[in-house]
C-alpha cells in the first residue's frame, strides 16, 4: 500500500480542499460577515427524525451548529458565518462521512430567495478564486457556472422525474427514497439546480410560504449531487416547539432515542430576526472540482484508516 505522502493525487486534492477553504472564507470575509466558533458538545440537539447524534457522555456532538449560530443572531449578531467538523452517527458512503464538515452562514433580513442568490455568488467566487472560471469537468460532463442557475420545485421534480406523485410519495414513507433514487440523478447534470418549495412537513426549521403550502426551503444540486441545504427561518418559538415535539414522536415510533428539547434555543428564538441559513457541505464541494467521486479522496484521513 502506498503510503500518503507518496501519493500525488492525494496530495493535490488536499492542497485542492485547502485552497477551497481559503476562498469561501474570503468570500465572506469581504462581505463583513463575522467568523464565529461555536461549541461542538452540546446538551441537546436538534431532535430531527432522520438524523442521529452521536453522544459524547451525557450530551451530544454536534450534527449541525444551526441551534448555537441562531442564538447568536438573536443575540444581535446580524451576519456570521463558521466552518467547521459536524457529527451524525451510522453515515458512511461513498458521499458521506460520520465527520465531516460544513460551511454554514446566515443573513438577518435575507429569505430563501435571496440566498439563492448568495449561494451562486458564493460559489462562482470560490470556483475563480481556485483558477476554474466559469465552468469545470466533473466525470466528463461540462459544468457552466454561468449565473443564474437553474430551479425547479419539488413538486415539479416529481411530476418530471419520479414515477409516483409527491403526494403518494409522502403517503407511503417514500419521499426520500423517491428524492434519492428517482429524482437526484437528473439534477445539475449540465448546470446547477436549486431544488426549492419541499413539502410543510419536510422543513423541520424552516418557514413555510405564506399560503402553508410548502417550506421556504432548497437543495443545491450539482451533477447529481446535492450540496447545500438552506431555508428561509422559522422564528416562532411556539411553532417551532410543536415540531420538535413532532420530531420526537416520529423518532420514538422508528424505535430512536428521544432527545432532550434545546429549551435555550427555544427561548432565544423569540429575539431572533427574520434571516435565512444554509448549510454547504465542503467535503463534497472538494469532491466537485476535484473530479471524484469518493468522499475519501478529499479528506485527511477516514474512519477505517485511524
């Protein structure tokens, strides 16, 4: 087996994720936005059906900084941005780590449709930054960067791509399958693709539209590759509350540990401001321009190799 340090695919890649890391911040940077550091241990997590903490004594690592940053904001800090590791047990593929890491930044004032935005300027920032320009190959396939990208609603992903209807799918406990199968391996392939308005019920944190008939919320896709997660935020403390009692019963049904509710969360929730957040995996922003298709080629080490 050949050791790391002589293996110059490995080492271009990490010079590659260094580069990438250097330009988001940059980005942000410029904009005035404030790095912050939040704890990594935390008492209670976001109780989210779908996704498993992994503990650490009597509290949790952290599967997103989401809860902390939004105290923060309703503390008064009105633009902040943080990269760092996150945790969530039993995820292991060829796109998913135990440990990976996140960029993940909110605007006080911006919905959903204005992070679009952002998140194309961001991007097509950081891709120059490194020397691609205006486009990359990822698997033989061009990629335009050219603004703006694509969107299409979840709906009509459905009605394109899926052979059962969104309502049926949500019916049956087939969502996300249907999301990940039918639906994921069309999207971006020439181009960026945000996928927006999800059900209500697939917003956990998320606002929903006026009208409720969807959450303010979408998924960057890139070659088949989702990327980012981001919504336009729910800031009523009471409504919030009902979901994650939601959360947990759908958790405790599926046989899941319950969690403990992030009652500090939910206090400071009152004092924050309309904003919007997104979340942007780097590990797989890395795996883009560095034209793999393995999680494992962008990152220091991995769990077999510790």
């Amino acid at each position: 087996m050949i050791p790391y340090k002589q293996n110059p695919v490995f080492l271009k890649n990490l010079q590659l994720r260094a580069e990438i890391i250097q330009a988001l911040r940059n980005f942000f940077i410029k904009k005035n936005y404030l790095e912050i550091e939040t704890p990594y241990r935390i008492p209670a997590p976001a109780p989210e059906a779908n996704i498993d903490a992994v503990s650490s004594e009597t509290w949790f690592l952290h599967t997103s900084p989401e809860l902390c940053m939004k105290r923060l904001l309703a503390a008064g800090f009105s633009r902040i941005f943080q990269i760092c590791k996150c945790f969530r047990r039993g995820e292991r593929g060829n796109r998913h780590l135990p440990e990976f890491t996140i960029l993940e930044w909110y605007e006080a004032g911006f919905d959903y449709m204005d992070m679009m935005e952002q998140c194309e300027e961001l991007i097509c920032s950081a891709a120059c930054d490194i020397g691609f320009g205006s486009s990359f190959f990822f698997q033989g396939q061009n990629i335009d960067l050219k603004r703006p990208w694509d969107r299409i609603t979840v709906a009509e992903a459905f009605k394109r791509f899926s052979p059962v209807s969104m309502e049926n799918a949500l019916v049956s406990g087939s969502f996300d399958e249907m999301i990940g199968i039918e639906i994921e391996p069309h999207l971006g392939k020439e181009k960026p693709v945000f996928l927006y308005d999800y059900p209500a019920s697939c917003g956990a944190l998320a606002k929903l539209k006026p009208d409720k008939s969807a959450a303010e919320r979408f998924e960057l896709y890139i070659s088949g590759m989702e990327l980012c997660n981001a919504f336009t935020e729910l800031t009523d403390c009471k409504e919030q509350r009902k979901r994650f009692n939601k959360e947990q019963e759908m958790r405790g049904a599926s046989g899941k540990k319950e969690y403990p509710i992030p009652e500090k969360f939910l206090n400071d929730l009152e004092f924050m401001p309309d904003a919007s957040g997104n979340a942007l995996g780097i590990d797989r922003l890395v795996m883009l321009f560095a034209d793999t298709v393995k999680i494992d080629d962008v990152v220091a080490f991995v769990p077999e190799n510790l």
